[in-house]
C-alpha cells in the first residue's frame, strides 16, 4: 500500500466521503481526487496529507493511522500510539482473535477472486484492503503485547527498556 492509497482509503471512508474533506482543506473534491490518485497533473502537499490524516484521527477511523504508520517505514522507523484509543484495553488475546478473523477475510477474498484462476483489478483491490485490514490488526496486537509487557515490570525496569 502506498501512502496515497492510506489516504485515498481514509477519504473514501470519512464520514461524507470525499467532498466533505475537501470542503475541510479548502479544495473542490474533483482536486482531492486528482490529487489522491497520483496523477501527474496535481500533487497533495505533505500539509494536506497531515490534515487528512489527523481528521480522519480525530474521527476515530479504523485506519487513521495508515498514513503515520506508512511515512515512519518510508523512513525507516516505525510507528507507535503512545497510548491506546479511549475505551479501548490492551488485550493481546482480544486483538488476536481480531486477526484470524481479519486473516479469514483475507482467505475468502483470495479464494473467491482464484475460482476462475485470474485474479481481476477489482479483486486484486479487495485482497489488498483485507490485508491492510490484518495489517492494523497487527500493529494493534503488537502495541498491546508491549503495553502488558512493560505493565508486568518495575517501573525503573520499564522505563530502561525504552
């Protein structure tokens, strides 16, 4: 996934769609979709990304963190929530079972897209929004892990850790 497919996917998913971030970022929604499609003729500025990104946040979108997720790897690093989503627990064994359904989603979509032994654009799509989907599912699991790791010990132990 690229970082205008997080966003794209972001967009396509706020509430009101497409248009109603535009209107936020001051562009028409034919420009954001120009701009989120990568072609040559219109460029999305890292400032509209960033905005982008922290609505869909401030929304509490399933994928808001894509986009933050995708530059820190670009980059080299990765990226963490330094604290989890309100009302949310860090429960490894919740987020697990999380991930094996999203991993059945991921089987059904392959599956369903190699009964005629061609996978098409469209399915090719939908295979690619299934593993973002286990993806977030992933890092989720990895941040609660941690969270019941370092909650387990000392707390000079850890904070040396980090």
């Amino acid at each position: 996934m690229s970082i205008l497919d997080a966003l794209r996917r972001s967009v396509d998913n706020f509430p009101g769609g497409r248009e109603v971030v535009a209107i936020r970022i001051g562009k028409t929604g034919e420009v954001l979709r120009k701009e989120l499609s990568g072609a040559a003729s219109h460029k999305l500025g890292a400032v509209d990304a960033l905005v982008i990104a922290r609505l869909t946040c401030e929304v509490g979108m399933a994928h808001c963190h894509d986009y933050a997720a995708l530059v820190a790897q670009e980059c080299g690093g990765r990226f963490e929530l330094v604290t989890e989503p309100a009302g949310e627990a860090p429960s490894p064994v919740a987020k697990v079972s999380k991930l094996v359904v999203e991993t059945s989603h991921i089987t059904t979509a392959v599956i369903e897209a190699m009964q005629d032994g061609v996978i098409s654009d469209n399915e090719l799509a939908q295979i690619e929004r299934e593993i973002a989907e286990a993806e977030e599912v992933l890092r989720k699991l990895r941040q609660a892990a941690r969270a019941v790791n370092a909650a387990g010990k000392p707390a000079g132990i850890a904070r040396s850790e980090r």
